[in-house]
C-alpha cells in the first residue's frame, strides 16, 4: 500500500480548509495542543494515534501516524502491536453490536 496522500488529495484538502478557514484554523490548532499537551512521549502518543486510526479504519490517518510512530522510534514489532490490539478492539465491537440482531429473538 503506497502513500495515500497523493496531489489530488491535497489539492481536495486545501479547497476544503479555504471553504471554511477560521474552523480549519481552529482544527488544526485543536490537533496541535492535543500532541503539545499530552503527559505521553511522541512516540507513545503517536502509537495511541495510530491504534485509534486503524481502528477507525482511516487510510489517511494510519499513514501519517504510522510514519509519526516511527520517526519517533517506534519498531516494527510495536507498530505491529498496536494494530493487532485495535483489531481486537474493532473485532470485540463488531461481536458486540452485532449480538442487537438477537435482542429481540423469540428463541431466548
């Protein structure tokens, strides 16, 4: 899988930021305390960021936090690790709203 995030991406990114530019701002300003402000080193922040994308099913997200991940010294073994633990996180949800098929079964 090759980088996601090619021209037509950006170009698609930059015409929405300029449709809405004091939320963009406010956005990215957002994004930028959560990293400054955390009590986690990069590294671990960026491995949480990076379980929670692949959990979301994110492509865009998964890249970026994953290169993050690394530049910030992460191993293959770690980066590796937290995408089998949000896959047990979105496997364990999957199973749990999917057991609202048989609230109301006659068969209970």
């Amino acid at each position: 899988m090759g980088n996601p995030i090619d021209d037509e991406h950006m170009e698609a990114a930059k015409k929405f930021r300029e449709s809405v530019p004091e939320i963009s701002e406010s956005y990215r300003e957002w994004q930028k305390s959560i990293v400054k402000e955390t009590s986690f080193d990069a590294k671990t922040a960026e491995l949480i960021m990076l379980s929670a994308a692949a959990a979301a099913q994110c492509k865009f997200c998964v890249h970026t936090h994953g290169q993050k991940a690394i530049k910030h010294g992460a191993t293959n073994e770690e980066v590796a690790e937290v995408i089998h633990m949000a896959s047990e996180i979105k496997a364990g949800a999957a199973m749990a709203y999917g057991l609202e098929a048989l609230e109301y079964s006659e068969e209970q």
